[in-house]
C-alpha cells in the first residue's frame, strides 16, 4: 500500500474513501522509500520514463533557478522542484489527446508532455523562439501540439476554464478529458467552489487537481481554513475526493487512472489532493522564514527522484552506468537550451501588439 507523505505539516486521518488504493490511514515511518517494496507495480518502460522525465524537469529548473540568479532570466519564476511525481504518475495515467491546464508554476507539465525544453527555456529568456513567442514569460507556457492550456497567474483562475475544457470534450463527445491542477491556495478562492459544484452537476470529464505543497506563498495551509484535508472540499459536491501521495509516481498513476476510467465512463469528476513538497522558496525572492531547513530536509529523503532510480536498480531495470547515459543526455538537453535561448533575438516591439483579443463592436472603446 502507498503511503502518504510524513505528517509534518499535513495531518493525517482516517479518511471516509478508503476504496482507493493509492490512499492510506495511517502515518508512514519516516523516510519510507517505494524502492522496498517487493515487487513494483509498473513496467522497466514506466520507471525509466518517470526517472527521464523527472530528472528533466529536476535539471531544467535547477538550471532556470541558476540563471535567474544571473539576471538571464527575469520577471516572475516559480520552481516545481520537489513536485515532479505529480506530473510524472499522471502523464502514464493519460492518453495524449486529454487536455492539461494548471497555474504558473507551469514548466513541469509540458516538459513530460514532450514539449521541446529550447522553446521553454526560450520562453523563460523571452525570446522571440519561446513557445509563447517570448510574450508570456515563465507563468504563461502554453503548447497546443501537447494539450497544454497554460500556465495561469490569477491563483485558481485556471479551476473553471479546466471545467470548460472538460465541458468542450463532453459537448463534442470526444472520450477525452481535462486534468486540472492547481495549488493549496488556489482551493480558497470562490471560483473553485463554483467549478466544482457544475463540473458534478454536469458530470464533466475532469480531473481536479490540488497541489498541496504546504504552502501558498510563505502562508501554511492551516493558517487559511479549519479544513486541511483539502480532499474533502469535493465532499461537499458528492463528488468522488482523494488524497495520494504525490511524493510517489506510483500513487499518482493509480489515483489519476482511476479518475480517468471515472470521467471516461460518464461518471464525472474527481477531486485529487496530491501531498507534496516544493524544495525552493515561492519563487525566487523568498527568505523562507516560514518553515524550517530540517521540514525541507525531511522530505528531501523522500525525493521521488532517489526513490524511482533505486527502485530501477534494486529490480534491475537498468544498470547504474545506464542511467548515468540518461544523465548525460538531460544535462546536454538542458544545456542545448540555454545555447538556443542565448542565440534567439528578443521580439520586435510590434509583436507587443499581435495575438490579441479584439472585440471590434465593444461599446464602450471609441476611436
Ligand atoms: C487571485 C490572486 N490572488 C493572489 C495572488 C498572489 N499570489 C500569487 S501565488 C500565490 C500563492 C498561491 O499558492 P498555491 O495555490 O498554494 O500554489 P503554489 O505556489 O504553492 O504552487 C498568491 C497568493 C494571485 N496571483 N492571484
Ligand atoms: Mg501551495
């Protein structure tokens, strides 16, 4: 059974769903690693991708962090690092036509969609080459050709037009659905009650996802409700709500395939509270007086990255000098990146004025 991640700012209870796999009742021992578990789950193919794709988005960040530190990189910049698993487990979890959308904390996604890590970094450099023409920056990474809707600023903005995604699919009768994520914080504003409460009444094909890193900003999740179980909001709708362990791409997968099978039937939504941890500050200017260097140290030690590599060795999925090949390929990727950016040009100033919504008859705006 997957554990939940240690209880050092979550507390854990008896929870009411206890059908699903992926969840827990009780308090992990410290330090609990997936790597002892007897037999994995999941193919050599699904761990050497989780361990590929997590360690680009490891290498990709920790690069971004370095060159935002030497003013390459400007404007806002929030870092995933620690997180990985919640993009890892649901990427396997999902076919390719299902649509992704989630707030600015948004370079994870479409690096395992398969977006190409030159046109991000671009982005991040604002270079004309970035995938947003070099007009969005960090918090604003879109790619169509993966189903990636952004990369969104206004905390939980992004809750209802996940719902409208889903709405889209269901209208057209596609079979796909909408995966939505968003952060603690985000579960607080009005919007994601109100996308919730129709996305059950309508039974919209979506997948709800919280992101609870903890914190929003440098405020704890206690400090903004009596309800910390962020999972049982959806309780209040009827719809189907679970905590996962989102330090685990195994539990992630499970949860996500589970949701998807849900929202494939016709059933509807299903609200996910990933428990995770983000390594960095905020984004990049924050003193991070808010929590302690051993909470972050704690779950260091559970670091999905670590954990999916011995999982790779222990069941010989892979050799270490074969993952050593793995890494040499990301940090070469990752570099190539930072070349591309470096050669790009900056936009021409006219390109400020392009790919803006015009609503020529709008009563108000006279010549
Ligand atoms: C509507 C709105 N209010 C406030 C902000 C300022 N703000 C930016 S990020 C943030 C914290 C959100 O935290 P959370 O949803 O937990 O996401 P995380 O950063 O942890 O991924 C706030 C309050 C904003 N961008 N939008
Ligand atoms: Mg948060």
């Amino acid at each position: 059974m997957a554990i939940v991640p240690a209880g050092l700012i979550f507390a854990v209870r008896i929870f009411k769903n206890s059908d699903m796999a992926t969840t827990t009742k009780s308090k992990p021992a410290k330090n609990s690693k997936t790597a002892s578990k007897a037999k994995p789950s999941f193919s050599k193919e699904t761990y050497l991708f989780w361990y590929e794709s997590m360690l680009l988005m490891r290498k990709f960040e920790e690069k971004a962090g370095q060159l935002y530190g030497m003013q390459k990189i400007r404007g806002f910049c929030h870092l995933y690092i620690g997180q990985e698993a919640c993009v890892a487990g649901a990427v396997t979890a999902l076919t390719k036509d299902d649509k992704w959308i989630t707030a600015y904390r948004d370079h994870a996604h479409p690096l395992a969609l398969g977006t190409n890590p030159n046109a991000v970094m671009a982005e991040l450099y604002g270079k004309e080459t970035g995938i947003s023409k070099g007009k969005g920056g960090s918090m604003h990474i879109f790619d169509k050709n993966v189903n990636f809707f952004g990369g969104h600023g206004i905390v939980g903005g992004q809750v209802p037009l996940g719902a409208g995604i889903a709405f889209a699919e269901k209208y057209n009768k596609t079979g796909n659905l909408c995966i939505c994520y968003m952060g603690d914080g985000a579960v607080r504003q009005g919007a994601f009650h109100e996308a919730l409460n129709l996305a059950m009444l309508w039974k919209l094909p979506v997948i709800f996802v919280i992101e609870n890193n903890g914190y929003a900003m440098g405020t704890s999740v206690k400090r903004t409700s009596n309800v910390t179980d962020l999972y049982t909001l959806g309780e209040a709708f009827d719809m189907p709500s679970f905590p996962v362990d989102g330090m685990k791409p195994e539990a992630v997968h499970d949860a996500v395939a589970k949701a998807a099978e849900r929202a494939r039937a016709g059933d509807g939504p299903t609200l996910l509270e990933f428990r995770t941890y983000r390594y960095k500050g905020h984004s990049m200017s924050d003193p991070q007086k808010y929590r302690t260097k051993e909470e972050v140290e704690e779950y260091k030690a559970m670091d999905p990255i670590e954990t999916v590599k011995e999982t790779i060795l222990k069941n010989k999925f892979a050799t270490q000098k074969d993952l050593d090949k793995i890494d040499e390929k990301i940090v070469k990727q990752v570099e190539e990146s930072v070349k591309f950016s470096e050669e790009s040009n900056f936009p021409d100033p006219q390109e400020a004025m392009t790919d803006i919504y015009e609503q020529r008859d709008y009563p108000f705006v006279i010549d």
